[in-house]
C-alpha cells in the first residue's frame, strides 16, 4: 500500500510496471483496477493553458492512509498504489494514478473507485488553473 | 503556542500561508480563527483541521497543535 | 475503439502506452479506467498450472464490436481498447485488458466496468484449466 | 448447405469441432440440433448463434447459414 506525492512529471504505465514488478503476488492477483487522471487543455468552456497543484503536505498523505485502510476493511485488496501530482503542471500531463490489485474483479473495481472518490471529496489538493487568455482562477468544487 | 496554516484561495485572500498564536486555554477552532483575523468572518465554505484530521469548528484546540483553514479540496 | 486477440502473451501497460500515443487526444481526455484481467494459480480451491483459452474466431470480435458500440451510445467515450488473450496461458499471464478514456471520470468508470462485465457474460470464450494434478477441466459459469 | 460448428466442452462431448448438413427448407435451431445429433439432447444451458449473433432456439435457420452451439461463456 504505497502512496506517493510527485513534484514532477510522472509516466503512470512506468510506474504501475514497476511497482507490480516488486510485489511479489505472482499468481496471486487475478484483477488490477486502475483509473489516471489527465489535465485537459479546457474546464468548463474555458481553455486552459497550465494549472498549478497545491497540497498540505503531510496532511494530504495522512488522508490518503486513512482512505487506503477504510478500503481495505471493507474489501479483500491485495495491493493499492497512489500517485499524485503536486506543482506546475501543463495539459496532457497525468495528474492521478489509483491502481488497485486483488482476487477477484468485483473488488478491484468497487475499491478503486472508492479510492478515487473519496480522494477527490477528502484529500487537501487546490487546483489553480491558468486560463489561455493568461488570467488564473482556483477550480470550484462541481 | 499554536500553529495556523492557511491554503490555496483562503491564502490568497489573507495574504499569509502561516502564522503562530499564543493560546492559554483551549479554544474552539471559531474561536482561534476570530483571534487571528478579528476583521474577517470565517468563510461558509472553510474546511478546518487540527494536527492533519478535519475536525468540526466547535473541536478544541490545544497548545501544540496545528490548525488548518482551506476552502474545499479540488484534487484527482 | 480497437479490438484485439492476441495468441502471444502481451504486456498490458505497453498495448495502453502505445494505443494512447496514436490517439491523438492530447488534452482532451480527463479519465483512463483500466482494467487488467490475469491469470491466477488458484481457483476454486484448487492448485492452477496452465489453461487454454477457446474462442470462436469471427464471433468474439463481433461481439466485442457490438458491446463497444452500446457503451459509446450509453456513455461519451473518446476511445476505448479490448484485448484479449487466446491460446496456451500461464499462471501471472494477462488475460484480458479493458481501457476507456473519457472526459470525465464518472463515464470512463462506468464504461469500463460495463464493457468487462459484458464481455465476461457474452464474448465466445471458454478456460479449460490445468490443475496441479494434471487434470483438466472446463471452467463453469459462476 | 449449412455449417455447424460446436466448441468447448460441448465440441469434446461431440468429438467434433464442425461439420456441414444440406437443408431444403428452414428450420429451427432445435430442429437442426436433432437432424445432427439424433441420439443426443440439446443440453439445458447451450447457448446458440446464427451467423455469430446470439439467437433463441426456435430462430428460423436457411441455407447458408453457420449455426453455432456451446456451453455458457467463461472469458475476461
């Protein structure tokens, strides 16, 4: 169960392989669930050019501990990587990797994406997004 | 002596990211953020932590500890 | 939206890396949902050692093709990509990959999920399991 | 002429994997399953395609078409 905050650019297929490769669950795992969120180059009807990603260090990892546990007791996780992205980041640029490794896919499934939700609702993450006409403004809670 | 942390807007707005106050006795989360900025009602939204754990604004605070103020988190 | 069977054993982050590089969707996708089916040395209680996937060649891809096109009509999907292995398969190999990019995560989510679980209910293949004990029987509907 | 073709558990059950049968006129699926193996029932849970889509057993087979039979599916 690994969590990791990344002040630069990350490769997420890179590091889903690598951390695979280290788990040693060979035969074991028989579903991975993963979601990765990407910047886009708009946000509700406006272009955007870059965004910068604010977090309370320390608080941000704490939180994402204490969600990686709530999904673990309610579901049979083998394994469950957190990446993301904090800092200067432009479009295209992947911003979230959840990826979680269990028996069986139902599992998988319903633990990833509660890992993503409850990311989004609990983790103290700021998006400030740069606009293409170079004005800023902080990303609102949809 | 305790520790405020601000972020993301609500820094912005205050102009400061931290700052640090002498308290005797416990205090409710409101209570510290009407000692830090008397001129300043605490914005609806505000979401409150002490030592990293959202608490709600009547939690007490203690010497030692940290208090946070953020708007509503926007990651993933 | 690509449909592949493959009769090889494949690296499942390399087929996303390299079908997400020829998209052409740069900044315009928000969400990838991923999901890596893999074979496991267990089932059932007993000890796995090897399994042959059947299909009906013509058949699957249809029916791959045909479930692809009610997700896009369910959900707004920019892309998505299907693998699925055939053949002679080992403990630890991947079996089957589901990925979807959307904007949103909400969509891509809930097509990948619906795309596997039609998939498992509908596309023509069939697992003859080798067990430890060099029997082999036919995997059943669960 | 049509063709039929079994897989899986029902095509080892068989000891054959496809075979062609010439029909004047149509008929079900059931009816083409008896013409083919008469001393055998179509068992409960086979599932069965005209042409590679799935279809009931009482769908009208013609000349031309491939019919297919086999157990429930066990892919992803």
């Amino acid at each position: 169960m690994t969590v990791k905050i990344c002040e630069m650019a990350f490769e997420p297929f890179v590091e889903i392989q690598n951390f695979q490769n280290q788990l040693a669950l060979e035969g074991k795992f028989g579903a991975t669930s993963i979601f990765i969120g990407t910047m886009r180059d708009f946000n509700e009807g406006d272009d955007v050019k870059a965004m910068t990603l604010e977090h309370y260090d320390g608080m941000t990892q704490k939180q994402l501990i204490k969600i990686i546990a709530t999904a673990k007791a309610k579901w049979q996780i083998l394994e469950c990587l957190i990446v993301h992205r904090v800092g200067d980041i432009l479009p295209n640029e992947p911003i979230v990797l959840v990826s979680v490794w269990s028996a069986h896919r139902g599992e998988a499934f319903d633990a990833c994406r509660y890992l993503m939700e409850e990311l989004k609702a609990n983790a103290p993450f700021w998006k400030l997004e740069k606009l293409a006409t170079n004005e800023t403004r902080w990303v609102s809670k949809i | 002596m305790i520790t405020l942390r601000y972020f993301a807007s609500l820094r912005e707005t205050l102009g400061r990211s931290s700052e640090s106050l002498d308290i005797f006795e416990p205090h409710t989360i409101l209570s510290i953020w009407q000692l830090a900025n008397p001129d300043l009602a605490l914005p609806e939204n505000t979401l409150t932590a002490v030592n990293m754990d959202y608490v709600p604004r009547t939690h007490l605070v203690h010497d030692g500890d940290e208090v946070a103020f953020f708007p509503p988190v926007t990651g993933g």
